[in-house]
C-alpha cells in the first residue's frame, strides 16, 4: 500500500473516531510498543523454558547448497527439524543430500529471519542457524531495554530506523504504517543512534564530499591517479576551481580540498535527501544505488542512512505542505536543486534493537554489526524462575 493510500485510510480512521461513535477503540503507539515488549519477554521466557531440548550445531565449511552430499547437510538437516522446518520423515529422506525439500526449508528460514532468500548456507545463514539460546536471550534482553526507552518518549509519528535489522518503520497511530529497507554505516563508519528530527527534504540534492570520506577515500584516489572517482563533479581547491589533472596532490592536506557533485540520476544521493538537526552531518537520502536493498549485509555507508522508498517518504513529508505526488515529481523533473523546509518536523529515532517482532514471523534475532553488545550481560533464567515467572 503506497502512503498516499495510507494517508486515506489514517484520515478516514482519524474522522470516525472524532464521531465519537462506539465500538471503535483507538490504537495508540503505547499499545504497539506495548505488544512488541510483551512477545519479546514471551520470548525470552520460552528460551528459558527450552533449555534442556537438544540444539544441533551445523559444522563450519564450504556453502552448502542444492544438490550438496555431505555429512554437513545431515546436521543442517537435524538443525531444520528443531527449528520447525522440516519433519522427521524428510530429514530421513534427504539424509546427507541437499534435496529441494532442504532448499525450500532454508529459504522459509531465511525468510522467517530477514535474511537474504537465497536456499543457500553461507556465513550468515549457519550464524542464524547456530544461534545458542543464551545469544538470543541476551539479543532479546538488550531490545526489551531499548524498547522501553523509547516507549517512554515515543510521539504519536515517528520514523524508527533501527541498524541490525536495516529497517525503516513509519509508526502512526498504532500501527507500523511503512516498512522498508535500508542502509546505514558500516562498523568502521557507525551510524550514531539517536533521537532527531526530519526538517527539510531536498529535491535533487547536490552532494558536497564529507571529510571522512575525502580523507580515506578520495584524496588516496587523488594522489594515485588524478582524479577523485566522484562522477559529475567540481573539485576546489582553496575555494578555487581546479582540473584535478593539474594539481599535485601529494602534499595537499584533506582539509583544503572541496568537492560537489552536481544533481542527477548519478549523484550518490540520488533524487531526495532528509535533512536532520544533528551536528554530525548524519541525514537520511535517496541513492544511486538500488542494488544495495538487494544485499543480506547493507552495513556499508559513510554514516548516512539510505532509504528504500525515498519517493514515497518525500511525497508523505510535503503532502502537508501542499504538494501532492504528482506536483513533487513535476518539481523534481525541473532538474534543479529545491530545499523544501517541513513545517510540522517528522521525529526519528535511530535505534540498535537487536532483536524485532514482526508480523509473520514473531521475534526476529539480528546481527549485533557494531558490537554493541559487549560487555551487556544478561542473566538466563532457570527453568524454575521461569516457570515462577
């Protein structure tokens, strides 16, 4: 459902329930946050509770895919029957073959976890599949703590982008309106967590190089070669314009170089850029890149977060300004960059829950990509205080 239906929808809700008329309870973002910390903690006390059942461990090698024979997929197998996957009569008749019965019941896995839907075994997939019951108690402890947190500031919309799972949730009145993918830092380039505010959006934004980026990215690609790798772009030098060509770069200090790359299909930020209030020149933005929502791992940006759907969240920010789908994409077809200010500021919230309820597949366990975790401990309950509990 695209947000202009959506934003019907909300709006004919919102006019019912001013009636007055009754029968109608109004969902509110505390019975969702609420609902998501109880299945957590339903969870967790099931974790408890499954101590003592048998976990196999699917040894470490090469992928494991269709039509693989290996004693491996006769683990992965017992693994699969655990988890719900696979019965014991197709464990029995797969043995150590990796038949189109074990394929279908890896993608369903994969699927369950938010991973890449692929049937085959490979890193991520055997980590998911080896999860011990502590990790996943510990995952699901740390999210219930960060959960709470925001449950306490939560308004009534705000856009949630939460780093392991690289999602974007458009929360409104009780219910996850949007769901889409992202991007964000990479573990050497961290997006910082926190709470900010969308203010502007960008029509075809221009993209001036970050010093993170010109520091370990291009001026090495400067000195090596000339030119800066930035396609559509004009490079200053001491505020001048130069030909890169012309210039020794070995001796110039990051800091004295300035370049922007002009708006188009080919700028990195793509068509729309978010501009939030922190000092950090952290924002969300459209890119050229739509492979990247492809990727299992999307850890890979300088900090910025990169969204899936883009279009449609500059088409819900400005349609309370007076521009509707079709007068954003007449302005964005002029070509030139226009700064669009938002007169009511979108909350968002960048949040590290490492683990997520969602609605087909329940609690969903993610990676822990900055490491955020170490050092957090979780005490797992005995089956008797979970049993108490």
């Amino acid at each position: 459902m695209g947000f202009t239906r959506i934003l019907a929808v909300m709006a004919l809700v919102g006019a019912v329930a001013a009636t007055g008329r009754p029968g109608l309870a109004e969902e509110t973002n505390d019975d969702l946050l609420a609902g998501w910390l109880a299945q957590l903690r339903h969870e967790a006390s099931t974790i408890a509770t499954d101590l003592e059942q048998p976990r196999t461990v699917v040894s470490h090698g090469q992928m494991l895919r269709l039509g693989a024979v290996s004693p491996r997929v006769g683990e992965l197998t017992l693994r699969l029957q655990e988890l719900g996957y696979l019965t014991e009569e197709e464990v029995e008749t797969a043995g150590t073959v990796f038949t189109e019965v074990v394929e279908e019941a890896v993608k369903s896995f994969q699927t369950d976890l938010g991973l890449f839907v692929d049937g085959v075994v490979g890193p991520q997939s055997l980590a998911a599949l080896n999860r011990s019951r502590e990790e996943a108690f510990r995952a699901i402890s740390y999210s219930i703590r960060e959960l709470e947190q925001l449950r306490e500031n939560a308004p009534p919309v705000f856009l949630q982008v939460n780093i392991p799972s690289m999602e974007a949730l458009l929360i409104r009145d009780g219910s996850v309106a949007r769901r889409m993918r992202v991007a964000a830092g990479r573990p050497d380039r961290q997006t910082p967590i926190m709470e900010d505010r969308i203010v502007e959006v960008i029509l075809n934004p221009t993209w001036t190089v970050p010093p993170t980026i010109m520091r370990n990215d291009v001026l090495p690609r400067l000195r090596n070669s000339g030119a800066s790798g930035v396609s559509a772009s004009s490079i200053y030098l001491d505020g001048q314009a130069v030909d890169p060509a012309t210039v020794d770069w070995s001796e110039v200090d990051p800091w004295r170089i300035g370049i922007v790359q002009r708006p188009g299909g080919h700028n990195a930020l793509g068509r729309y850029r978010f501009t939030l209030t922190n000092g950090e020149s952290i924002f969300l933005h459209d890119t050229n890149n739509r492979g990247v929502f492809q990727r299992a791992h999307r850890a890979v940006s300088s900090g910025c977060v990169r969204m899936e759907d883009a279009a449609e969240l500059a088409e819900l920010l400005l349609r309370p300004e007076g521009l509707d789908a079709a007068e954003v994409q007449r302005r964005l077809a002029l070509g030139y960059t226009q700064r669009l200010p938002i007169s009511d500021a979108m909350p968002v919230f960048i949040t590290y829950w490492t683990a997520t309820v969602r609605p087909e597949q329940g609690v969903v366990i993610h990676d822990d990509v900055y490491y955020r975790m170490n050092g957090f401990s979780a005490e797992l309950p005995t089956q008797g205080d979970a049993a108490s509990g």
